[in-house]
C-alpha cells in the first residue's frame, strides 16, 4: 500500500516481478489496472474533487490516468503501488490545471495520497452522484463512470443504450452538479434516510439491470459493480440493515450465477437448476449477513427480498422450496413498497403453494397495471397451461415474447412455444 507521502511527482516506474515487460500480451497488466480501478477510481476522484473542488475536472483528470496507464503498463510494466502511479498521473494533471488557474500554491500541500482506509470521499462521492436533482438514468450512469471506473462504451453496452446518449446523460449531470452547486458532502442526519435510500435504489437498478441482461458476461460484469458498491456502503455504514440486507440480496442472487445459464449461454429457470452448481458457501455467509441485519428490528424492502430469495436458496430441490414462507414474506414486503410487480411474484408463489386457480385469481386483478409487462403473460401462459387451457396459454406465451426484447427470455419463450 502506499505511503502517506505518495509517489515523487516522477512517477514510480518499478515493475513487480513477472509482471508483462516489453513484448509482452499485456493481458496481466490489463487485469490489474480493471482491478485498480474497481477498487480506487471513486477513491481518486473523490480525493480530487475535495481538493480542487470541481466535479468534472476530478474525473477527467482520473479518466486520463487510466488511459495512460492502458498505454504504458502493457509495455513498462505494473507499478509496485499502481494506485498510487494512477494519482500521480491525475495529480500532475490536476496541479496543471490549477497552475493555469493561478491557485495551485494554496492547493499543493493539500494533493497528497493517503491510505486506503478513508473513507469519507467515496461516501462523499457515491451521495453526489445519486443526488436526487439528477434524473435516475443520470445517477445511474454517473456512479458507473466516477465511482467504478466504467468507460462511457461499457455502460453503454449494458445497458444497450447509444454511447452518445450515455455521454450526454453524464455530461449533463456534471453540468447540474456544477450550475445547481450541489455540495460534496456526506449528508446530515437529518437528510441521511432518504438520501440513502435513493443510493441503495441506484445500486438496486443496476443489479437488476447485470442480473437480467441476455448474456453471462453482461450479467456478470455489471453484477459485480453493484455487489462491489453494496459492499463498500456496508463498510461505510454498517448499522443501516437495509444495506446490509441489500448486500445480502445480490450475494444470494449471485451465489447462483454459475446456474443461471447453460454451456450454450441458454437461461435455465430457477426450477431447473443444478443446485450442485451454486455457491453454497456464499449462500451461508449472504444468509448471516442478512440474520445480522434482521436483529435490528427494523424490516426493509430490501431485507424482506433478501429473505425471499434465501427460502429458495435454503431449498435442497425446487419441491422442497417453503411457498408459504414465500407467500407470509410477499404480503409483508406488500404492506411496506407495494407495487404490481410484486403482487406478480406473489402470485407465482400462490400458485405454487394453493394451487393455480388461486394465482390465476390474482392476476386477472392485475390485467389493466401489467397487460404491457411480457412477465406477466408469461406467467400467465404458464397458470393456464397447468389448468388444462393450452390454447390460452400458447397465446399467452406469444404476447409475452412480443413484448421482451431481452434475447435470453425471446429464447425461453421460442422454446415453450415449439415444445407446447
């Protein structure tokens, strides 16, 4: 780790051993700089936003250090401490800009790195990126770029959005972050709830958005940021359970992911998973996580999904799953954020567990909110199929994979459709 002294402004140039050299493929050097930036882009930034206290200008500046070392790692070699090499690079840029700005004498002293155990600046920067001035679609993009490092094209591609568009959303955020003079600040007490709230929905949506995307790559990559920033919130605030409870979540959901997809890149339902194939240890240590939260007392959205997916991951085989704990857990997370989607699941769990009349029952309630929503005729489809009305049901499945343009569930769907 580096010192608090930091690198010289020269640069630290020494390799570590074995690491790519000239000539060589610079596959080692590329991984380590993706797992720099992972872990120290929000870091970086944030450290310069406090210290030249402009948004934008502190991610260029780090967004330049990434480029740089995309050219000279793959050829020099991995830095001993390549963190600290990324904030020399953005520091020099930095201390240039202030030079042109005639205020870096009274900035200079303040542009040291400091240990990795500081974590005020990415909670500083997580809550202005997620600031509710900015659209949605905004946060959700900029805390992509700034906080994990992401490319402009990376989050462009998954979430299948023009890179134009996304760059015009960051753009803009920036902008509003500069004209509005949204503070840098971690938020007051007062404020923190509902502050935190909207930065745990962010995180939410993009895991929603990897989980459900049409490939395992995809999945996996944007998956893995949003595990990466729950996590990061649980160390910075531990004693909230719903981030507890929302870390919780996603590790449940991903100690399966190796189950979700086929050798082909085919969706397999839950119902038809090799259970052999999850991550029982994650399983085990999600579900005392989310224990942990639970003893609070204090039940959330996000814990009450986390319990939810835990009844399945606890099931030693799909017959085995406990549909009425399900059903007991739906209603409590009704009482607390309802919503037609999750009157949906519930009545997937209904039907499981008092048969499919009674889940049929609850989804003609829920025509008029979801007629649009492709799960929901493909849940239907499958009600239908159960009752004996197989021609309701095929006509069912084709408005369903109509209104999907996920290429994954297209496939299930097509699937069904040849073998009904």
């Amino acid at each position: 780790m580096p010192s608090d002294e930091g690198p010289s402004d020269e640069g630290p140039s020494d390799k570590r051993p074995g690491d790519t050299g000239p000539g060589g493929d610079g596959r080692e050097a590329g991984a380590e700089l993706a797992r720099v930036v992972r872990e120290h882009a929000g870091r970086l930034a944030g450290a310069l936003v406090r210290v030249l206290g402009d948004f934008s200008l502190a991610e260029d500046v780090v967004q330049d250090a990434v480029c740089v070392a995309l050219e000279r790692w793959p050829v020099e070699g991995v830095p001993d401490r390549p963190d600290a090499w990324l904030f020399t690079v953005a520091r020099r840029r930095g201390l240039d800009v202030l030079r042109r700005q005639a205020r870096y004498r009274d900035k200079l002293a303040a542009l040291r790195w400091t240990p990795p155990h500081r974590p005020d600046d990415r909670l500083r920067l997580i809550f202005t990126c997620c600031h509710p001035a900015l659209p949605r679609a905004a946060q959700v993009a900029l805390t992509l770029r700034v906080v994990c490092g992401l490319t402009t094209a990376q989050i462009a591609a998954a979430f299948l959005v023009p890179e134009a568009t996304v760059g015009q959303r960051i753009t803009r955020a920036k902008r509003k972050i500069s004209d509005a003079g949204i503070p840098y600040r971690i938020p007051s007490d007062a404020e923190m709830p509902e502050r935190l709230a909207e930065v745990l929905t962010v995180v939410y949506l993009m895991f929603n958005e990897g989980y459900l995307s049409s490939t395992p790559d995809q999945e996996r990559h944007l998956a893995d940021d949003a595990e990466w920033l729950a996590a990061l919130l649980a160390w910075l605030v531990p004693a909230d359970p719903e981030v507890t409870g929302l870390l919780a979540l996603i590790r449940l959901h991903q100690a399966r992911a190796d189950a979700r997809f086929d050798d082909a890149g085919r969706l397999v339902l839950l119902r038809d998973q090799d259970r052999s194939r999850w991550d029982h240890a994650a399983i085990a240590d999600a579900t005392a996580l989310l224990a942990r939260a639970a003893r609070r007392g204090e039940p959330g959205r996000y814990q009450l999904q986390a319990a939810i997916v835990a009844c399945h991951a606890d099931a030693p085989t799909w017959e085995d799953t406990d549909w009425h704990q399900i059903v007991v857990l739906y209603d409590m997370l009704l009482r607390l954020a309802p919503s037609p989607v999750t009157r949906l699941h519930r009545a997937v769990a209904l039907h499981r567990h008092a048969g499919p009349s009674a889940g049929l029952a609850e989804l003609d309630a829920l025509s008029g909110a979801l007629d649009g929503h492709h799960l929901y005729h493909a849940t239907l489809a499958e009600l239908q199929r159960d009752l004996g009305r197989p021609g309701e049901a095929r006509a069912s499945d084709e408005r369903a994979l109509r209104l999907t343009t996920n290429r994954a569930q297209q496939a299930l769907l097509e699937q069904r459709l040849t073998w009904a």
